[in-house]
C-alpha cells in the first residue's frame, strides 16, 4: 500500500490512533493550518501542530493514503458489525448489497478482526 511519506512521519509523531482519525475527518480535504500553537485538547491537536511546524501554515491537502472509500466502507462494516447490526441494517444503512457486507464479515473473520461464528457441536443422531 502506497503511503505518503509525510503521512508515515506523522504517524511516528502523533502515533497510529490519531493518525487515522485525522485521515478519517480530512483525508482527501483541504486543511487548514494555523500560523499559531494549536491548544492541547483541541480535536486533532497533535496532528496540527506537527503540520504547523513541519510543513509550515497554510492551506494542505491531506493525501487520502490509505483511507479510501472502499476502506471507509470496511471499516464502517466492521464498527457496525462489532456493535451487533445484522447484515441486512449495515447494508441498508451503508446502500449496499447484503453479498457485500457478508463478504465483508468473512474477510474479517478469516483476518481475526470478528470472533468466528460458534460452531453446531451436536452429533448428528442418525446413522
């Protein structure tokens, strides 16, 4: 996966939690940058102030690295999925199919993000 270096810089910075939630609300958006000392406690207070003294102040465009819409997607799939949403609501909810977000949900299964269905242990009774 093709990340900007400025992006890999800030997540060493800031850490990888604040970085995906910066590229969450302004990936792929123009940001802009303050010419004065960001407040800690500010929404993504870390992030802009390694911006303002890195790349200078001003208007950036954040590089949608690796927060695309398909990612997006998933990622929304998988919080939905984790709060306990059927299949059927998460696709209403996300205008997609009900194949797509099934598929998801094995993905994610196969990769240990969900816990795997319980399996059936009872014996089959008959010979």
């Amino acid at each position: 996966m093709d990340v900007p270096d400025q992006l890999a810089e800030l997540e060493a910075a800031i850490g990888h939690p604040a970085l995906v939630a910066f590229l969450l609300e302004w990936g792929g958006h123009e940001v802009c940058i303050p010419s004065r000392p960001v407040k800690p406690g500010t929404p993504h207070a870390a992030a802009l102030e390694w911006l303002r003294r890195e790349v200078g102040f001003g208007k950036w465009m954040v590089p949608r690295g690796p927060v695309n819409d398909r990612t997006r997607a998933a990622w929304e799939t998988l919080r939905r999925v984790r709060a306990g949403q059927s299949i059927k609501d998460i696709a209403r909810a996300q205008n997609c199919h009900t194949r797509t977000v099934s598929n998801r949900k094995t993905k994610f299964t196969r990769l240990g993000l969900l816990d795997p269905a319980p399996q059936d242990t009872t014996k089959d009774k008959h010979p």
